[in-house]
C-alpha cells in the first residue's frame, strides 16, 4: 500500500449549528447524503456527528490535493460510519474521476469530535491495504 496524499480538517460545531438553524433542510440537502442525515439524526450528539461527517469530506478533498471547488458536489462523497469498521470514505461524480486521476484506490479516515470542534484525517492509498 502506498501513500497518494494526507488530509486533515477541523470544524467549528456552532458554526455547523449556526448553518443548520439558518438554511435548514437546503443545506443539509446540499451538503449530506440521505445516509448520512439518517445516521446524524439517530446520534445523540447530532450537531458534532453533522460537523465530524463535513471535517471528514473535507478531509479526503484534501488527501486528494485539492478543495471544494465549482463541479464538485458534497454529495459525491459519502461517510459511512460503520459498527467494528470505523469511518468508510465512498466517493463518486467529480471526487471520483479525481481519485483516479491521482491514483488512489481507497481511504483510510478516522473521525473525532468533542462538543465544541469535530475533526477528520484522511489518507488516500493505492494498492492492497
């Protein structure tokens, strides 16, 4: 297995929760999958999962070199949090044809967050992991 590339990100929970509050189902539409609103939503702590999920994408962009940009939708990535596995980065669209184009062929991504900040490292490889 190598390494492609490394991404981090830390998100500020009130700033997630300021643009819930404010743009509602628009942005929760905008930015997560039907998957991961139904997995926030059944969490205790709904603001900081929403804010760990968002650290996460965030993340894998920049374990790919890059950041958000016009073409990329949040919703071609998708973070499942999986019992016994963790965090699974899937992507598709605009990330995907990124993904290759770099030469990565998966994620490994771990996820953290306390009631003020959430936070996401992500490394693309490629090969056997």
């Amino acid at each position: 297995m190598d390494i492609v590339g490394i991404g981090s990100q830390i998100v500020d929970c009130t700033r997630v929760r300021k643009l819930i509050d404010r743009h509602g189902e628009i942005f929760l539409a905008q930015v997560f999958t039907e998957a991961e609103m139904r997995y926030c939503n059944s969490r205790t702590h709904v603001t900081e999962n929403y804010t760990a999920i968002w650290a996460a994408k965030e993340a894998v962009l920049r374990s790919l070199g890059t950041k958000w940009q016009r073409g990329m939708a949040w919703t071609d990535m998708e973070i499942r949090c999986e019992r016994g596995r963790g965090a699974v980065a899937a992507v598709g669209g605009a990330t995907a044809s990124l993904m290759k184009k770099q030469g990565a062929t998966s994620f490994l991504l771990t996820m953290a967050h306390c009631r003020a900040f959430a936070t996401a490292t992500c490394l693309a490889v490629k090969g056997d992991r």
